[in-house]
C-alpha cells in the first residue's frame, strides 16, 4: 500500500502545481471539520487555494503546456 502511495503521490507532483496535491492529501488525512464540513469538502478548496497563492507561475506553465 505504502508503494502505491508512493507512486501516487510522486505522479501528482511531477508537473506543476506541486504544493495543492500536496496540501489536499494532507488536509484530507488531517480529519478537519470546519462549519460542519469534512476534510473532503476542505481538502480540494484548501488546495487549491494553496496552490493558487503559492505557485502562480506553476499555473501559466501548465496552462501553456495544454493550449498546443
């Protein structure tokens, strides 16, 4: 289970964005509750989130990598 992880969680962060995958697999683990809403509410917000403020360039190169 752990190389499967592994594989996973290295095939999520090879291009960029890196930190949101990062962030939504943490948070999902975390077990947050917040206003009455779980961790698989707040994972992907909160990743996104992260990933927005943290890695702007990260955006505009994977957005040019899927306009060709």
């Amino acid at each position: 289970m752990i190389g499967v992880l592994v594989n996973a969680l290295r095939e999520a962060t090879r291009r960029p964005p890196v930190f949101g995958p990062m962030y939504v697999f943490t948070v999902s683990q975390s077990g947050l509750s917040l206003f009455g809403l779980g961790a698989f509410f707040w994972a992907p917000a909160l990743g996104l989130a992260a990933s927005f403020l943290l890695e702007r360039d990260g955006w505009k190169e994977l957005r040019g990598l899927t306009e060709t």
